[in-house]
C-alpha cells in the first residue's frame, strides 16, 4: 500500500511512504534517478517556492497516510522567521518577519516529516520574494511590513511618484487630502477653491478645495458631519470605494502611535527638543523609519497652499474627536499625534492592510 504526504503550495514537494510490508520478495522496480531514498522514505527534489512580499502563507502541508501522526519541522538556514501554523498547517513567515523584496530576495529551509514510527525524510526549500504591485488609480505602490506590530503598509504616501529618497524628495510628498473626503480630484496641490460648504460627505459633486474658516470650525462639512462619524467611516473602507486600494484603509491614530512613537519602536523623538545633532531631526528620524515618511507640507484650510514642504511633515489619520481630527507632525525639532487639526487643511495621507 502506498500513503503519500504533500506539501502543495506554488512549488510542490510530495513525500511517499510505504507501510504494510509483504513477505514477497520485493519486484525491481525502476527508479528515477533524481529521487532519494532514506529508510522507507522516498521524496522528490528540493522545490523552489515563489512567495508575494509581505504575505504570510508559504507552503500548505497536507499530510495524507503515514504510520499515524505526521509532524512537520523547520530546519535550515533561516528557519528563524518560519514556523509552522498547527491550526491550518501550513508553513509561514512569522508575524514580525513577514518578507520585504528589498530587504531580502530568498530563504533557504529545510521541512522535515516525521511519522510515529519516527521515519523522517527531509527537503531543503528555497523561498523566493516577488515584488508585489497594487495598482490604484494608475500608480504601482508596494508594500512594506512593520517590524513592530506586523502590520503591512503602502510603501508611499497616497499619490506619491516613488518611495522617498530624502525627507525632501518631492515626488513622494503624493497629495493632499481633506480630512475624510474622497478623491475627487481636490487633492491635487493645483485644484482651484471655493468657500461654498459640502453638501455630502460621499460625493461633494466637484473636485474643488474647499476652504473653511473658523465659523465652519476649520470643517469642508461642518454642516453636514459636525462628529466627523460619516468621514471616518469613508476612509476605513478597505473594498476600494474609498480613497486607498481593496483590501487597504486610511491608518488610525493608535497604529501610527505603535509604530512611530510606542516604546518599543520610537521611530521618532516624540515631543520638543532643540536638534543636537542631525539624529534628533524629527524630519530624518521619519523618514529613516520603515515607513519612509517625508516632510510633505500641507494645505492650509484658508487658502494659503501648500505649507512648509521640506519643513514639516502632517499626515491624517483616520481618526477624529467630536470637532477635529487627529493627525501625525514631525518637524525638526519637535514630533507628536494631535488632536486639533481643522478638517479643511490638505495633509498626506498613508494607507494599511485591513
């Protein structure tokens, strides 16, 4: 009788084992010169598997037959940041270690299966990263994942060219966003204004920039979504009706929080310093961080555009108290999450992986 383990993913390894031995003597059969056999055990060659940057899942394994239970293990030259998910049974990055194409290209494993009758047969894998491309709204963004919280991220601002290569790199400062509202061309550091209010949240009917003073509390739709509930339920859709690409969302207060100033990471110097060297510039501390975070200006709420490029960078998040919204700033001397921003203002906005 002959029982079969398979390890079924992009590549294949499969895994025979022969039990329920006969007291025949044994037929000559034909080998193929490529397999390997060890005990009982017999396994096609090492697989190549190909893996999407920052994508967890490597290689299923289902376990068919054996003489009782099969285990699997990771061995090799990089099992640090494998393990085995027992639950689903498959082979995975780590939480903390999911790949990143520019970081690393390929691993190198070894996954062995082990029956009860502690018959092993071994395969050394080689799991190489592909670039992953998400296309929207005509741009190629990349992902890049967190190495605090695990959590995957565009690897740019929203509408950004490229990723940034200085602080002060203008094509990835990307566009400037009115808290909450959707992209309708009003992003665009170049849109015309109008200081008529919105009407809806959803669909303003235009792509004009709509300036707020303090009567309308610094708001585009003050009149129309004073809390903000509406706006902050636009932007953490992540089935590609709001302004980020399916299966992303605009980032919250608390996730820009673990990842740029949480203890544990402190990607940035939060609160007020005079700069004693260049690593105290809030501006390099952003954008030496995974996120790559550039000093993009903004767009002022009145009307004065764009603010500070090079200088300071704000982006939105897409969370809100009862009159204002919150939003990330870093400048040279000084970093911190506010609670104060007018809604009217124009800012950066990044996307996460719901």
């Amino acid at each position: 009788m002959k029982r079969y383990i398979k390890y079924m993913g992009i590549g294949m390894v499969a895994v025979l084992l022969h039990g329920c031995y006969s007291s025949e003597p044994a037929k000559e059969e034909e080998t193929d010169p490529n397999t390997s056999k060890v005990q009982d055990l017999t396994f096609i060659p090492s697989a190549e598997v190909t893996v999407k940057e920052c994508q967890a899942e490597v290689l299923p394994l289902a376990a068919q037959g054996g003489e009782g239970h099969i285990s699997f293990s990771v061995g090799g030259e990089d099992a640090e940041v494998f393990e085995i998910d027992p639950v689903n049974n498959k082979i995975v990055f780590k939480a903390l270690n999911l790949p990143d194409y520019e970081t690393k290209e390929s691993y190198s494993i070894t996954v062995t299966a082990r029956d009860e009758k502690d018959q092993t047969v071994t395969r050394e894998i080689i799991v190489g990263i592909v670039q992953q491309n998400i296309i929207h709204k005509g741009i190629a963004y990349g992902c890049v994942p967190s190495p605090y919280t695990g959590k995957v991220w565009l690897d740019r601002n929203l509408g950004a060219e490229r990723v940034c290569q200085s602080f002060h790199d203008e094509k990835c400062y990307g566009d400037y966003y009115q808290w909450g509202r959707s992209a309708d061309g009003h992003e665009k550091m170049d849109s015309t204004t109008t200081s008529e209010q919105a009407s809806d949240v959803k669909d303003v009917g235009h792509g004009m920039f709509i300036l707020a003073d303090r009567d309308q509390n610094y708001d585009w739709a003050y009149e129309v979504d004073p809390d903000g509930s509406r706006r902050v339920h636009n932007w953490s859709m992540s089935d590609g009706s709001g302004i980020c690409p399916a299966g992303y969302r605009v980032a919250t207060h608390d996730e820009f929080e673990a990842e740029l100033f949480d203890e544990n990471s402190a990607e940035i110097q939060k609160g007020y310093s005079e700069k004693a060297t260049n690593n105290d510039d809030r501006r390099l501390n952003a954008w030496n961080s995974f996120l790559r975070l550039p000093a993009a200006g903004g767009r002022g709420a009145t009307g004065f555009s764009p603010y500070d490029p090079g200088g300071t960078g704000v982006l939105w998040t897409g969370s809100a108290t009862e009159t204002k919204a919150l939003d990330v700033y870093f400048h040279e001397y000084s970093a911190d999450m506010r609670t104060r921003g007018g809604r009217a203002d124009g800012k950066s906005v990044r996307c996460v992986k719901d």
